[in-house]
C-alpha cells in the first residue's frame, strides 16, 4: 500500500530501525523515512510506504516543532545526555529576565554551527565518523530559522522549551548554544518531536503499537498526505498522456488552475478522487 504513517518513535532506535520495523510488521518491500530523528529524541517520524517513497523529496523543507529539555551546567561532545560530560560548571541564579535575553539571541535567522556528531558529511565522510577516531571536527555555520523559542519551565538545572524551526535546525547546537550564552553550558537532556509541517505526533502511531493496527487504518493515503502541493484537476484523457510521459498544458485541465501555483514548484495531478503524479508547474 502507498501512503504516509506517522509513527510515535520512542528513544534509543534509530529512524533506519523504525522503518525496518514498520517493513516487518506490514510486510512491505519498500518503505523510508522523510527527516531523520536523532536515535536519542522522541516523537514524530514520517514514513513513506510503497510507490509513497517516491516522493520524499516533497516533505523536505518542512518546519519542525519540538518540546525540549535542556540541561544547563554541563557540556557535553554530543550537544546531549548521550555522551558523558566534558565539562561541567555552576548554574547561576538565573531570573525570566536573564533567561529571555539569552532566548532572544537565538530566535530568527541565525547561523548555527552543527553538532560535532552529526550525520552530516566533511570531506566526503560523516561529522560522527571522524568525531569517533578524534579526528578534527570543524563543522561550517549553516543559515537557519528559529521561529519561535517559547520558556516552557525552569527549575535549575533544567529549562523547558517549546521550539519551532526550519528544517536543517539541530535542537542539540539550540541547548548548547543557550547554555554557552548563560555562561554556563547546556546540553539537551531530552527532545520530543511534535510536529512536522501540518503532521502532528498527536495522530502517530506509537512503534511498539504498529503490529495491533491494520496498515489501512494508520495510513495516510498519499493525496492526503501531500496536501500541503496545490491541486491541478485534469480532464480525463490528460491521465494517459502523463503515463506516456507527455506534458500536460492548460488545454488538458478541468477547472482553472488554482491560487498558489508557483512556477518551479511541484503540484499535485489528480483526476477525480485519484493521484495521478506529482509535476512541477512552468
């Protein structure tokens, strides 16, 4: 079956081992995931499955939420828990006003240095790979955008906060980086993944409960699932000439192309209740 399954990951496997998972439990050839969640963090993982993998690449760009708790007074190699500390120091007194000033700096477009551990790649090899044989780790500050970056709590040593970001944003550099402008270091203790784009882990499956559920109840059929692409309804002959790899041109809509279409940017190709393709308007 081709959709999209929302899973509640739980700490501790990694987003390859949640697919493996769903593969088995449904019994599908092919299955990935769209955003990778660190193996530490909790929450909302996306799913593609069947003819779905296909179109990963339209739920990239994504912004994220989390729910997070950072540990201030410790540093650590990892940015997290994962990893034991590397330096720790006093947690200052620290008033609402103290905490928002530090909160402000990293709201907004910033340039964030990734995490010494990361999936990213350095020379053609992955940031964790030369971290682990001690090899020099310089990763380059990359743009990113922190929506919002709301104090859920605060109760020394921990800070609850609530985050929205672009894609790209690495919740790990956030807690460091809070921590270092506090003086004191930090490092996040705890990451929950909301929300991806309009997805919300609210409606995910937890991993342990996939086997109990049939595939049909908990999937998201793929028109569904790229709402977020603007519609474009074809006149029915217009369906065999995009199987035959021909484009499509207004003469084989039905209705007026609708508001939002951008040229360049994908759109969705239905006929009826069904989804033909995925094309790119120009």
């Amino acid at each position: 079956m081709d959709g999209l399954l929302l899973v509640d990951k739980t700490a501790g496997p990694t987003s390859h081992d949640v697919v493996d998972a769903v593969r088995r439990a449904f019994r599908l050839e092919r299955a990935g995931h769209a955003g990778t969640l660190d193996p530490a963090a909790t929450g909302l993982l996306l799913v593609l499955t069947g003819r779905a993998t296909r179109t990963a690449e339209y739920f990239e760009g994504m912004d994220k939420e989390y729910e997070v708790t950072v540990r201030l007074g410790v540093r650590t190699p990892t940015d997290d828990l994962a990893s034991p500390p590397a330096e720790t120091r006093p947690v200052p007194p620290l008033d609402a006003a103290a905490l928002e000033a530090a909160l402000a700096r990293l709201r907004g477009p910033i340039l964030q240095r990734p995490p010494d551990y990361a999936a990213l790649k350095m020379g053609g090899r992955r940031l964790y790979d030369l971290a682990r044989e001690g090899l020099p780790v310089e990763p380059a500050p990359r743009p990113v955008t922190v929506h919002a970056l709301e104090l859920l709590s605060w109760s020394s040593p921990d800070l609850g906060l609530r985050v929205r970001c672009s894609s790209g944003t690495y919740v790990r550099a956030l807690a460091r980086d809070l921590g270092a402008a506090l003086g004191c270091g930090g490092a996040a203790a705890s990451i929950r993944r909301t929300a991806v784009g309009p997805f919300r882990s609210d409606g995910a499956v937890p991993l342990g409960a996939l086997r109990d559920r049939p595939l049909a109840e908990v999937l998201v059929p793929l028109d569904r699932a790229l709402g977020h692409l603007p519609r474009v309804e074809l006149r029915p002959e217009a369906v065999e000439k995009i199987r035959q790899g021909k484009v499509v041109g207004p003469d084989d809509l039905s209705a007026a192309a609708p508001p939002g279409l951008v040229d360049g940017a994908p759109c969705r190709l239905c006929a009826g209740d069904a989804l033909v393709a995925v094309g790119t308007s120009v």
